[in-house]
C-alpha cells in the first residue's frame, strides 16, 4: 500500500533516477533477518534456499543492497551484471517503462562499477547469512570475452553462493554468441577451470537468451549437463515484440516484464524437454503474482526470480509471492516445491 501511494511520483522521475532512489531507500532500511526456511523451502545444486523467490540480476547491478532484498523476505537474491573492469553502459535514454503493457525495455549495457568495488561489497557481508549469487559479464570492449569471464569467476566464486554466466543480455553487440555451441563450450570450460584455481565450488548457473532456436536449445541443454552446471536461468530479455499498446515500443533493447511471460513459459518448457528434468531451471520473465510463479514450478522451474514486476507492484512483491505460493501448493495437495517442480 505503502508503495502504491508513492509510485505516481517515482515514475513521474525518469526510470533510472526512480531506480536509483528505490536502491537508496532499501540501503536505509533497517537490516531484516532473511526469510527461513519452512514449507517452500528447496534446495538446488547443493544450495538450500528459505522459498523459491528470488531477486534477478540487474535491480541491484553493483551488489549495494542485497541484504535488505534479502531482508524483504526473498529466497535469494542475483547482484550484477558485473564485469572486471567499470563501464558507463549505452548512452541515455535506455531505460523505458512501459506503463500500458507492464513491462520494460532497456538497453543499459552492463553498466556497472566494476567487478574491484563489488567485491570490496560482497567481502563486507561475508559471514551473514542468505543466498547471494553474483551474475558475471565481459567488458563491451574487451578484446578477449572469455578471459573476462575466467576474471570474473576467479573473483568473485569465494564470496558468490553460486555464480551465474550470463551470456544472452541483447545489449552488448556479439554477447549472444557466446550461446553457440562451440564458444559456448569453451567459456564454461574457463570459468570452470577459473573457479578451481580459487579453493571455492560455488555452482555455475548459466543465463540463457528466450529467442532461441530448437537446435541451439539442444546444444545448450548437452553442455550444461556435460558439464554439470548448477542450472540453467530461463529466461533473459527478448529482442521480440509481441504486440505492445506503450508509444515506448519502438525502442531498441531488451524487452520484460508482462509482455515476455508467454515466451519465457514456453522456453522453459522447451528446456525442460531437453533436459529431461536432469538439470534444475530458473524460471525468470513476465512473473508477477503467485499464480504466474506457480505456473511457471509447474512447467519445470524449482526457482522463479522478479526484477521488472517490481517496477509496478513494488519490493513487497517478493513475501507476497512467497505467501501466495504456500496457498496454491497446499491446495493442489503438494508437499513441497521440489514435488510440484515439472509437474504439469
């Protein structure tokens, strides 16, 4: 309620402005003890999350506030993109709401503080509890994108619960084909190999793109159970447009939030059809209630992370989500997550 009373003068700033303003209104905020575990309690690739909510990366790029997210009651929280060295990303405007469709498009281009000052963050935290994973991305201009990766994990793995790679952001020109199968194998390789030179085994998550080809689906699928990656994240932005009402439509970028939920669903079935199950998924796109995270554990996910949700509905969305998916789990006579996963 809270929220709603104030939502019409944030989005009176301009989209990044009342980004930055939520992020300092939460490092304000009283430390909250993180959610415990109870009856949404799952665990995943070794990793015992409270509920299956979490934060996706990009809400809290540089690592600021991922206590107090915590603290609002979510299973986990995903900081970055972070990349090793700063960058100012896209030039403005590249973040647009898109008020009549609830959704967002954004072309910010990993901007982020550099991979130095958020481990001097995640250094700071250390001994406190909650899952934190750390999303890690090459520098746009870097002419060796997977010594960047190896950097990244080799950085971050002793102070990340698991570390995501994320390879589909649509904003940074060539990222994407990372995704083939080839350079694919090869940066999971480095990062895998970058991480044991560090004496920490967080898992390695991997961060997908939603506008993928059957073929490449199947390619990824055979890495990831290869080489026995903790999950798969489904999905990130899309560079589709489904039919949108905002006269924000036309921007380029990424776009998320309502109008990715159908395909983000599909893919994640899609993925779970190549996986044969072998393989926990991240259900991210398009969630913003708990019947649309129930749907989505359903179709295969045994975690479902927010980010452009909250842009509407506020960072109360997270515990409500959470409470709403104990109600609809105790009514289809399920016991615990894990048991409803893929269940449709």
């Amino acid at each position: 309620m809270l929220f709603r009373l104030v939502r019409p003068a944030l989005f009176a700033l301009g989209p990044e402005t009342g980004h930055r303003l939520a992020l300092r209104a939460l490092a304000a905020l009283p430390t909250q003890a993180p959610a415990r575990a109870g009856p949404l309690a799952v665990d995943v690739a070794g990793l015992a999350f409270p509920n299956p909510v979490g934060v996706a990366a990009g809400f809290d790029k540089d690592a600021e506030v991922p206590d107090a997210l915590l603290g609002l009651g979510f299973g986990c929280t995903e900081v970055g993109s972070i990349t090793p060295l700063p960058q100012t990303g896209n030039p403005s405007p590249r973040l647009f709401r898109l008020v009549e469709d609830e959704g967002v498009i954004n072309r910010m281009g990993f901007n982020n503080g550099g991979g130095a000052a958020a481990l001097a963050r995640l250094r700071q935290r250390a001994g406190r509890p909650g899952i934190v994973g750390v999303n890690i991305g090459a520098n746009k201009d870097s002419a060796d994108r997977i010594a960047d990766y190896a950097v990244m994990a080799r950085m971050m793995a002793p102070v990340a619960s698991y570390l995501c790679v994320n390879i589909s952001s649509p904003n940074t020109p060539g990222l994407r084909a990372l995704q083939d199968e080839s350079a694919l194998t090869g940066l999971i390789d480095a990062v895998i190999a970058a991480r044991g030179e560090t004496g920490s085994t967080p898992p390695i998550f991997l961060k997908v793109a939603p506008d993928l080809e059957p073929a490449d689906i199947d390619a990824i699928a055979r890495i990831a159970l290869d080489k026995q990656l903790g999950a798969l994240v489904v999905s990130n932005t899309t560079i589709s447009r489904p039919a949108l009402r905002s006269h924000h439509a036309g921007e380029s970028g990424g776009l998320s939030g309502a109008p990715l939920r159908a395909l983000a669903t599909q893919r994640l079935r899609d993925f779970r059809k190549a996986t044969g199950g072998a393989i926990p998924l991240v259900g991210v796109g398009g969630i913003a209630t708990a019947e649309h995270a129930w749907e989505r554990i359903r179709a295969g996910a045994s975690l479902v992370q927010l980010y452009s949700a909250m842009v509407y509905e506020g960072p109360g969305l997270g515990a409500r989500i959470a409470r709403g998916l104990e109600t609809l789990m105790r009514r289809d006579g399920f016991a615990s997550i894990a048991e409803a996963v893929g269940s449709e």
